[in-house]
C-alpha cells in the first residue's frame, strides 16, 4: 500500500514538471489527481497548479466551466492572483451551491488583498 501512495506521489512530480515545461495535458491530469482518494496526491496537485500559475489557467477555467472541483478550483485561481480571474470568481458568489458561493467569496477576498499589497 505504501508503494502505490509513493507511486502516485512521484507520479504527480513528473505530471508538475511537465506542467513547468507548457504540457496542457499535465495540468488536465493534475486537476484529475484532485479526485484522487489519497490525500497527499490531492494536496500536492493543487500545490502544483497553483504554483504552474498561467500555464494552468486554461485547465482551470475549463473546470470551472463544467463546474468541475468548484471550491477548490475557485480557490486556487484566486491563490494564482492573476486579475482577469475577478470576474470568473465573481460570477459564483450567488451559486445556489452554498460551498461554492462561500468559496467565490472568499477568493475575491484573497484577491483583493493581494490587490492591495501590489501583488
């Protein structure tokens, strides 16, 4: 058991530097590693996203266009920072799913505050 939770972790490495390196389907397989049922595999495909910045943007307004992974997606377009996300976050904010427009809320939130610093 503890071989294929490594396996998967190194497996998410790999998918992370090709995610560096412009592989669209890289961060598609990395926004699929965020269903994974081990724990550490989701926690670091989302670290990975967020840290592949623009190179994941398009994957992710994908998902939040299938409504895919919502709160976390919408979370981790707010932690990328990039200002044309605002109005993408903004229009979730009334989801009739309550952790969805929670989540919008607080991403705006996380914007604005990285707004403020100069981020």
């Amino acid at each position: 058991m503890a071989a294929v939770k490594l396996g998967s972790a190194l497996a998410t490495f790999g998918k992370s530097a090709a995610l560096r390196l412009g592989s669209g389907s890289a961060a598609r397989s990395l926004l699929a590693d965020l269903s994974s049922d081990d724990e550490s595999v989701r926690a670091l495909a989302g670290m990975f996203l967020v840290r592949g910045g623009r190179r994941s943007l398009p994957v992710l307004r994908q998902a939040l266009a299938r409504r895919e992974q919502l709160p976390t997606v919408l979370t981790m377009l707010a932690d990328i920072a990039a200002p044309e996300s605002k109005a993408e976050i903004a229009r979730f904010v009334d989801d009739p799913d309550p952790e969805a427009a929670q989540a919008a809320r607080l991403a705006l939130d996380v914007l604005e505050r990285n707004r403020s610093r100069g981020s």
